[in-house]
C-alpha cells in the first residue's frame, strides 16, 4: 500500500457537486498509469470544502474504478466525531486506508493530537496515514509527537512535507525518524518540489500532487527512487520544475493543477470548490506554454 507511487487527483466540481464523470477521466489516467495507490481526497482533491456524503461518493467512485489499485481516502475533519463518522463511512465504501490530518479551528496541543489519532487507531481495522501538512491545518508535528503516534497500532505510514525547517532539510527528517519509528511504518513525501530529496534520502512513498495528473512521469520518477537510480530520479524530476515553480507561484498545487486538467480538456474550467476561483487568462496561458515546453500531457 504505501510504496512508490501514491497519485493524488483533484476532485472536479460542476455546479457544486462532483463532476463524476471528470473524476472518472482523472481516474483512467491513473489505472492506466499503473499507478501503486490511489490518495483522493487529500488536500488537491478538496476533502475539507466536500460534505460527508459527497466524500463518500468519492471515495465509492475510485473504488469501483481504481481495480486492483489499492485507494486511501482522507478522513480529516475539526472534531474526533466527525472523524470516526467519515472513517466509518471510507471503511464501508472500501476504502484500503485512512489518510487523516490533524485539522482545528482551536489551535491544538500535542497531546489534543495525540489523542485524536488514539481515538481512531482503536476505532478502525484499516491503516492508517498520518498527515503532517503545516500549511494547510496550521499545526506541526514534532519527531517526538510522530514517534509517539507511529506506536499505535494501526499507523502505517507518515506523510511527511518536503519544505526545509528548523530542523533541517527532509533528508534530514527522513534519517532521524528511521530511527524512532517502527520498521512497519513507511515514511512518504508530500511536497512534490522535494520529492527528488525525500526520495534519495530512501522515503518509501511518493504522495503527489502531479503524480495525480501527470502519472506516467510521476511513476517513472517513483520507479527510479525504487531503483535507487538517484541520478534518473533528479533527471526525469527537471520535467516538473517549471511546474513546480509555479505551485510557489500561486500558493499552491491545487489552482495550477486545475488549470493543466482544464487545459488537457479532463475536467471543467470552474472545477474549484468557492470561495476558491480558477486562475485568470495570463497565468492559464503561462500553465499551457509550461505544458508545451515540457511535453507533459
């Protein structure tokens, strides 16, 4: 379940719901791709802006198309109920596994944390993938509190940022939490502009954002790290620089990555779910000579 490629697509929207139909389009891609897991509903595919039901209903769509491709879901949400009441529901749509974020509008303490992914480890029979995404939930896990949680039983993988910190670099996370968490838990990277490190310095997975739209690159990158070909992972990672450049540019992956889909015809131009807006005309035009130059598609 958690090695070498991990493609995340976006959930399109049309009219406020699920464009199924696009979904199922981004999910071809993905199958056809050989991809190694199937992440939706992380944080490009929008989990925190989608009801429960609507979350479900993805969660059954990828199930019914990702075939032999094992499908992990994010179940994250402010309160603990709500929590095991999404667990609940990703475990009888068939869900292979938990991704689960530590969201709040209360800023949380490691303990408060600690607790919720507690709460869900006795609760559940699937794995389960802690996600540290500061950006985004505004709370940072310390080596400490992941060592803490990874000893729960049914933690099995920690889905890392790439950004440098205090700390230092990924690599150097990567080397220290070998060491304090269990053998059984596999270490990923998120951030796809550090993937080329979190990959040489030996993370098992490769949660992306591209790999959710552009897979075959993305598993060609992912097969390499699995080679451990460094030299061809940090060449065929050249390919997404320009578009990695841009997620930077514009505070993010999701816009971008919606704007590529728009632009391979796969999903609608107003796919965002609002108060989120598509990019304007300039940026779009700046995302398609990125596609042409690159030969991404």
């Amino acid at each position: 379940m958690f090695t070498g490629l991990s493609a995340f697509p976006l959930t399109p929207l049309l009219n406020d719901d699920i464009d199924e139909a696009a979904f199922i389009r981004l999910l071809t891609r993905l199958t056809h791709a050989d991809v190694n897991s199937l992440g939706v509903l992380g944080s490009t595919g929008s989990y925190a802006y989608l009801t429960r039901e609507q979350r479900k209903r993805v969660t059954v769509i990828a199930k019914a198309h990702a075939g032999k491709i094992p499908v992990m879901t994010s179940i994250g949400a402010i309160s603990t109920a709500e929590v095991l009441r999404l667990a609940e529901d990703a475990q009888s749509a068939g869900a292979d596994a938990l991704l689960l974020p530590a969201m709040s509008y209360q800023p949380l303490n490691d303990d408060e944390v600690y607790s919720l992914y507690e709460d869900v480890s006795a609760n559940v029979s699937v794995p389960v993938c802690v996600y540290d995404n500061p950006r985004c939930t505004h709370f940072s896990f310390s080596e400490n509190l992941l060592s803490r949680i990874a000893a729960l039983p049914q933690i099995r993988a920690i889905k890392m940022p790439g950004a440098p910190t205090e700390a230092g670099t990924i690599t150097d996370r990567v080397r220290r939490l070998r060491s304090r968490v269990p053998q059984h838990v596999a270490l990923g990277v998120s951030a796809d502009a550090f993937a080329v490190d979190g990959l040489n310095a030996g993370c098992d997975v490769w949660f992306s954002v591209c790999g959710g739209l552009f897979p075959r690159t993305a598993k060609a990158i992912a097969d390499a790290a699995a080679r451990h070909d460094q030299q061809q992972v940090a060449a065929l990672s050249e390919r997404f620089t320009p578009l990695w450049a841009l997620f930077t540019q514009h505070g993010g992956g999701i816009r971008v990555i919606a704007a590529a889909a728009t632009l391979l015809g796969l999903v609608s131009p107003e796919c965002l779910p609002r108060p989120l807006k598509a990019l304007g005309r300039d940026d779009v035009a700046e995302i398609a000579a990125v596609l042409r130059a690159t030969g991404l598609e």
